[in-house]
C-alpha cells in the first residue's frame, strides 16, 4: 500500500516553495510574492493532501517546514533552502503511520540574466535517509540537480517552472533505488489588492518503475505586506488526470500554504 508514498515522497519534499520576493510598492509584492529565487529570506508551512489513493481507498498527507536564505559563495549569488517533511501514510492494519519524512537541501546558483524580472536558478540537492520510519522515506541518501525559472517581467501575470532529478548513491541496500524527477510548471495571475489566481501542481516520474502523475489545478492566494514580512497565503485544489496504473497514486489533492519572507 505505502510503495508508492515510499518512492514519491523523497521526489515531492524535494520542490521548493513558491512563495518569495519583497518589492517596493503593494502592486510589485504582489506580483513578486511568489518568486522562489527572491533574494530574501523565507520560512514556509505548507502542506499537500493526496485523497483516494488507486486501489486502496485511503488518503496520505505531507506536511513542509522550509527555510530559504540568500548567500555568497565561489564569486557569486546563492540561494539555499532546506525542506523538513512530516509525513501520514496509511498502514495494512487501517491506521495511519505519521513521523519525520527524509529532509532535503538544495542551493542554487543565481545566473545573471540581464533582465531584473526574471530570475534562473541551478545547483546541487541532497536528501538524507531521515524518515522516522521506513514507510515514511527511502532509506537512501540521494543527490541531484535543482533548476528555477521565475518571469515577472508583467505585474499581471508570472509564469516559470522548476525542474529537479535525483538519485540514490547510498544507504539501506535492502531497499528500492532512488531515481525520481519533478517538473513543475506554474502561473500567477494577479487580480488586485494582494489577491491572485495560482496553477502550481507538481508532475512526477520514477525511472526506477515507470510510475508518473500528472495532476491539473487552478487555486486562489492572497499577498498581505506587514512593516515585518510579506506574508502569502493560499490554497489550491488538484486532479490527477494522468496517472499510472500503480497501486497509491491519488486521485485528487489539495496543496495550501503559508509562507513569511523577511
């Protein structure tokens, strides 16, 4: 049942969020707030629900603790961020196991592109085998590549995608090998007042099993700019509409979040 959530768990905590960038006016923190390449720092809570897993009948949940902060390094700009899992499986027995997934660093180096609006970003991921559980991560420590393209060269509408790979190299052999990819496409488009429409749903694929989900989403968020943090709220519902016939992949969810850059 959890052979799924055991194999896209490490891929999924590796996506960062998509809530930074301060500006200099309500309108441009707006349309910034969702930058994950700002050169600022950020702590994030977000949380993805996955409902009606294939051939189950049960849902799963992962909850995000990320922290983002700019630095220097090798001559130029960088940005690293640090992502905390907390992961709700289901077991066998009907009940669900909940405990610290596998936590994940990525730093990425942040390419002048001559253009202020947009940002491109890439560098190296680590995940480590940290889950508290077995069925809570994969056993195995796994590196790859993170790359963040971010347009906000319109105040109304911002575009981008990530895109990140990584595999196994080491850790519990009795375990499945790690090769998993991510592509994120996203869009914002600003309505006024801090409110905006979002479409940010994470595609996944396993090389190792030749397991993929693509779900579609459309979801609302609201930018609050205080003397202290720009402050990004938002919820967004999902539907997988191409999947794999593996036992675990859901059938809709819902990621929502509240992210605090500073």
């Amino acid at each position: 049942m959890t052979n799924f959530l055991r194999r896209t768990l490490p891929a999924l905590t590796t996506i960062t969020a998509l809530a930074h960038g301060a500006a200099s006016t309500a309108q441009d923190s707006a349309a910034q707030a969702n930058n994950p390449l700002a050169n600022t720092k950020a702590v994030n809570f977000q949380n993805q629900y996955f409902g009606e897993l294939n051939g189950t009948d049960r849902d799963a949940n992962q909850f995000y603790l990320r922290f983002a902060t700019p630095f220097q390094a090798f001559g130029g700009n960088w940005l690293a961020r640090l992502t905390v899992p907390v992961n709700t499986v289901p077991e066998l027995d009907g009940d669900d196991l909940t405990g610290l997934g596998d936590i994940n660093l990525f730093a990425a180096y942040l390419i002048d592109t001559g253009n202020p609006g947009i940002s491109f970003g890439i560098g190296p991921q680590i995940t480590g085998p940290s889950a508290s559980e077995d069925a809570l991560g994969s056993g195995k420590w796994s590196v790859g590549f993170a790359n963040v393209l971010f347009n906000a060269t319109s105040p109304k509408f911002q575009w981008g995608y990530l895109l990140t790979w990584q595999a196994s190299f080491a850790g519990d052999e009795d375990r499945a090998d790690v090769n998993l990819g991510a592509f994120q496409p996203f869009g914002f488009y600003q309505l006024g007042q801090g409110w905006y429409l979002r479409t940010a749903s994470v595609w996944t694929y396993d090389f190792e099993t030749d397991a993929y989900a693509v779900p579609l989403s459309l979801g609302i968020g609201k930018v609050i700019q205080t003397d202290r943090a720009v402050i990004n709220m938002f919820v967004e519902p999902q539907r997988y509409v191409w999947t794999s016939d593996n036992i675990g992949q859901p059938e809709w969810g819902v990621f929502a979040g509240m992210n605090f850059q500073f």
